[in-house]
C-alpha cells in the first residue's frame, strides 16, 4: 500500500509499504478516508522528535471505514466509519480506569525509551516515534487499531467526514485545554496559538461558559479564521505588547486561565532572542525545547490563576519562570490528550452542530501528494492550517 514515510529532517515521501496485519485479538484493520498533518507533526519534520527512523509512517490525526476485526472487538462491525483517537489506550489499566488514557500503562510497546528519557512511559501514539510506541501512522491507505474498542469511536450518521476528522485529535485536545485547565462561566482565556488545536481550545472555553477569548499568533489568516468562524477575539503578538493587552482586557488582573497550544519551537519575536533560542536548541545541550509562548503565558496570567499546557514538548527548557509560577500561587497541568474521554461527547456536539470544526481543513489533496502538503502547512503557504491526505486519489471529501 501507500503511504507517507518520514526520511529525514525535512524530508517526506510517498512510498509502498506493507500492508497493516493484526497482531491480537483485540485489533482491527480500518481503511483510511481522511489523515490531516498536524503541528506537533512538524517537531517531527523538523527532527526535535528522538527515535525516529527512516521509512517510518507518519500522521496521527484520521478517520476510516473497518475492514477487518479481531475476534475479541465488541463494539465494532465491518463496514463501520470510525474516527480513532491518536493516543491509543487498552482501557483496562489503572490509568485508563481513572480517565488518565494518555498516561495508559500497557498501549506503549517500547516503554523503556520513555522511562530512560521522562522516568516513566506515556501511552502509545499513532506514528509518533519509536518513543511512543513505534506504531504506523495514518498518513496510508490502511492502518491496524490496537485495543479497537477502546481506541476508535462509530461517527454518528449526521456528521460528515469534513468534520468528524477533527474529532481524532485537534478537537479532543482543544476540549481538555479547556476542561482541565478548569474555564468556568465568567472567565477570561487566553490561547496561545491559532492552528486547529489552539482554535479548539478556544471554542471549547467559550462553550464553556468564558466571558471573553483571547487568540494569538503571528499569522493573520489563523487569527482571521479563528474570528470568522468562532467569534474570539484576537492579537498578533507581533504587533502589540501581549501583557499589557491581556491586562487591559481583563481589568487589570491578567487572564483567568491561559492554554499554551504551540509547544516546543515557539517563535520569540525579539529577532535577536529568536536566533539565539535557536541555536540552543539546535545543540540538544543548552536546551531541547524552545518555551516562549510557556513564559509568556506564565508572566500573563492572574495571580492564582491556571496554565495549561497543550502543545507537545519533549525534554529541557531554558529560563523557565518558577519564582513567577510559585509566587503568583499559579496552578500549571499538561497531557497528552486524553481523547478517550471526550471523543464521544464531541461527536454528539457535531451531531447538534454545537462544535465547529470543518473550516480547519483548508487543503484537502490526495495520499500521493503528502510532500506538497506538508509543504504548504509547515511553510505557512496558501493560507493553509490543516492539509488532509484523501488515500482514494481524487482528494474529495463530505461536507455539509
């Protein structure tokens, strides 16, 4: 079959690679309809990710129709249309019994990569890193589901594939920024970043009741999209001065609750700053993860208040402001996404029309042109925020 492989720093191709075989009685065989590239996927393309190898495929991020199940899945039938959640959980564990499915102690199958790097093992993920489990991504014409009826949710019929896409990831991920970050009725949020996750986290604080949303980038046409289609408002930190906007939009105190959604190559706008964190970065020594927006968001928020922390980071971090955290009596949580747990309750909302995710999905294309959409995504080119991968050729996808 086909699929996308990584093959290097910057380097991605369509190759033929073998077809996916279930391994256990609890897997199943899904053939792809939509993959869409995400933006922890360029930490990978990039070569921030430790563990990747040549000819690895890619993608976390889909939706498909089942082809094959094991004789121990329940909850699923041939023919079905599942989304799959990127973070594959067993369900069973300890972690997975307190909703904790990330942090699942028995989907990883190279768990002591992790405990070397972070003293314990996370969860496996769809294409990911051998870290993470070394599973085949979704970025193919066919990808197996481990732990099937734990890990893959039916689409209800009244949503359509353009939507459902996102409930895989960048929604699931958005909704706990929100949830676990705690945004009650009245609150005022701020989101740092305005790719899909980003725009997820900020639609789910308004669902939940924020008084005001407040979105950040440095590219107009994602700030544009996130006011169009959700309504927040929005600042380009490269135009303004961030603190002192968030304050004035707050009466003073700073955001109630601020969520991180870029991770570890957050770009400083201080040229000087930005070349200088590169540089560390580069060496893996004087640091691995460049935390700008991390800080920032820190400095930000009110005292007391609560930073959560969506976008993906892999090891060390320079300058990281523990007086302010301590002093300021704030309250910082992260994760992996726990999709398991919102999934379902996210496909009901798009059934109702309550969550909006459709507009994310700028460059639909097919399989064979995965380079050129991970070109336009990485290069921020043709005003693209999700390129998704069609495996059947013709990139045509349902909408509404």
């Amino acid at each position: 079959m086909k699929a996308i492989c990584w093959e290097g720093v910057s380097e991605v191709a369509v190759e033929e690679v073998p077809d996916p075989q279930m391994y256990n009685k609890q897997d199943m065989i899904v053939k792809v309809k939509l993959s869409s590239v995400c933006g922890s996927d360029l930490h990978q393309l990039n070569g921030f990710i430790p563990t990747m190898r040549a000819g690895d495929v890619i993608g976390h991020e889909f939706l498909g129709e089942v082809v094959e199940t094991g004789s121990e899945v329940r909850r699923h039938n041939v023919g079905d249309r599942v989304v799959v959640c990127s973070v594959i959980a067993c369900g069973r564990c300890w972690f997975c019994e307190q909703g904790l499915f990330s942090d699942c102690d028995n989907s990883n199958t190279n768990p002591g990569i992790p405990e070397m790097m972070w003293g314990q093992s996370p969860a496996g993920i769809f294409g990911y890193s051998h870290a993470m489990g070394g599973f085949r991504g979704s970025h193919a014409e066919y990808t197996r589901i481990p732990f099937a009826d734990y890990t893959a949710f039916t689409v209800p019929d009244g949503v359509d594939d353009a939507t459902a896409v996102f409930a895989s990831d960048s929604a699931p991920t958005g909704w706990m920024g929100a949830d676990l970050g705690e945004v009650k009725q009245g609150d005022v949020v701020a989101v740092w970043g305005a790719g899909a996750v980003g725009q997820m986290a900020a639609q789910s604080a308004m669902l939940k009741g924020a008084a005001r949303v407040i979105v950040m980038d440095r590219f107009d046409y994602r700030l544009d999209m996130a006011a169009h289609h959700l309504g927040v408002e929005t600042l380009n930190y490269e135009e303004t001065d961030i603190d002192a906007e968030l304050r004035e939009r707050s009466d003073g105190r700073g955001p109630d609750v601020c969520i991180e959604a870029v991770g570890l190559e957050s770009h400083t706008p201080n040229p000087v700053a930005y070349r200088w964190e590169q540089v560390k970065q580069q060496t893996r020594v004087l640091e691995q993860d460049r935390p700008h927006s991390l800080r920032q968001a820190i400095i930000s928020c009110r005292k007391g208040g609560m930073v959560y922390v969506l976008g993906v980071f892999v090891g060390m971090i320079d300058k990281f402001p523990m007086g302010a955290l301590m002093n300021k009596g704030l309250t910082m949580r992260s994760a992996q996404q726990h999709g398991e747990r919102y999934i379902p309750m996210l496909l009901e909302r798009m059934a109702r029309g309550e969550f909006k995710t459709a507009h994310l999905m700028t460059h639909p294309m097919p399989l064979s042109e995965g380079p050129r959409g991970y070109d336009l995504f990485k290069n921020k080119k043709d005003g693209c925020v999700r390129a998704v991968f069609h495996p059947d050729g013709d990139g045509r996808v349902t909408r509404e």
